[in-house]
C-alpha cells in the first residue's frame, strides 16, 4: 500500500512539472523572394556617322561706300552663293548672307565646299551687294583664299550703261592711253587699271585697282605716262560721275597686255 502512493506521487508530480513547462515554438520559414525579372536589352544603337573632313573656308571683308558722296554705307546686304545668284534664282540654292554695319564693313566666312571647284585650287562663285535705292552690285567671284574686296554702291540708276563701247586702249612706247564714248549729264570720269594675277577672265567686279585709280576731269581719254608696270595681263574700266554721285563700271572692263 505505502509503494502505490509513492508511485501516485510521484506520477502526480511528473505531471504537474509538466503543466507548468511551454512547448518551444519552432520559427516559421521565411518566404523566399522571387527572382527580380532580367531586363531584356534594347537593339544596340547604329554608330553616329563620322562627319566628312571640313573643306577650306575663306573669308571675304571689306567696306561698302555710299556712290553719292563715298561715306561709309550701312545695312547692305551681302551675299554670297554659287553660281546662280546673278541674273536668275536657281533653286535650293545654299548661300551665305550678312549685312554692313555703321561704318560700312562686312565679314563673310564662305565654305569652299559650297562653290564650284576651279583648276588650281578654290572655288568659283558670286556676289551681291544690296540696299534698298541703290543698284545692286553682283558678279563673279573667285576664292582662292581670304580676299577683301572693298566696293562703291551706286545710288539706284545712276549712270549704269552696259552698252558703252569698251575703252580703247593704245600703248606707246613710254605711254598708255584710255579713251571711251562720252556720256550726256556726266561731269567726271573714273579710270582704273589692275592686274589680272590669274583670275577668271569673268572677275570682274571685284578686282582692285591697285596699279591705277584717277578721275579725269571729265575727259574721255586718259594718257598714263611712264607707267611703272611689270610685264602681264592688266584690266581697264571706266566709271562715270554725275549729280547723283559715282556710278559703276559703264562697260566691262577690258582686258590687255603690257608691253
């Protein structure tokens, strides 16, 4: 009897600690994050196009004179562009435009790329000078590197005779004569003589008159004695002055050899 008790006891007490003891929790799995989705590539890009090597550029400057008295002229508009922009409009034609200021200066940078390629290097294009009452001023130009060209803008129909004869030309044996048609209502006659130094016959616009510049008083004949020139190929023209100022050339210039 006392060995039953002890065992109720002691399953008894087994059973209270028991009670008395909690469980150990086992943690719950952690959710496992799906995969990030991979981004798909793009097609790969074309590679950029490498530009063409740059062609020559020149720069033509100068200043534009009033006809009328000479001063400086402002807002003339210059142009320059291939062949096709005298006389005629030739579409999509690429040109370079800018405008004199104040003191009558202009600077154009010309691509030579734009123009039409000559023997010997450069390009071949043309010019035009422009300003509302004035004639404009537009012929052939030849780049063979940076030029400056400083030109007088006549005051709108002031003495422009394309139909004048060319001067005559007589040469001496210390001399040069000029002489040309005389022209009603002009006082006074402007006589210009420059190199050719391999231009383009049709340059004729724009050649400086850096061996001779004189009026004449209003005569029409020019004797130049002695002249100190170098053997070559010269221009001559003729430009005529009147109430409305200077006009241009009243022919195309001619052409001649010396001696």
């Amino acid at each position: 009897m006392r060995l039953r008790s002890v065992v109720v006891f002691v399953a008894l007490a087994l059973a209270g600690c028991g009670s008395n003891n909690t469980a150990a929790t086992i943690p719950s799995a952690s959710p496992v994050p799906a995969p990030a989705p991979m981004p798909v590539p793009g097609p790969t890009p074309a590679p950029a196009p490498i530009p063409a090597p740059a062609g020559p550029k020149f720069t033509v400057n100068g200043v534009v004179h009033d006809g009328k008295d000479g001063s400086p002229l402002a807002g003339v508009t210059v142009t320059l562009a291939p062949i096709g922009l005298c006389g005629h409009t030739v579409p999509g034609l690429v040109s370079t435009t800018t405008v004199t200021d104040a003191q009558g200066r202009y600077s154009v940078v010309q691509d030579a790329t734009q123009l039409f390629s000559v023997v010997g290097g450069g390009g071949e294009g043309e010019a035009r000078f422009m300003r509302t009452g004035f004639d404009d001023l537009c012929g052939v130009l030849l780049l063979r590197g940076d030029r400056n060209i400083n030109v007088t803008l006549p005051r709108a129909g002031c003495y422009t005779f394309p139909n004048v004869p060319n001067p005559m030309v007589t040469r001496g044996a210390d001399f040069i004569e000029f002489s040309w048609s005389r022209i009603e209502g002009v006082r006074d006659y402007l006589v210009e003589v420059g190199p050719v130094e391999g231009f383009d016959p049709t340059d004729t616009a724009f050649r400086a008159p850096t061996a001779l510049q004189t009026m004449t008083g209003g005569a029409t004949r020019y004797r130049w004695n002695t002249p100190n020139l170098v053997p070559g190929n010269y221009w001559v023209g003729v430009s005529a002055k009147g109430d409305c100022g200077m006009g241009g050339f009243i022919n195309i210039p001619l052409r001649f050899s010396y001696p």
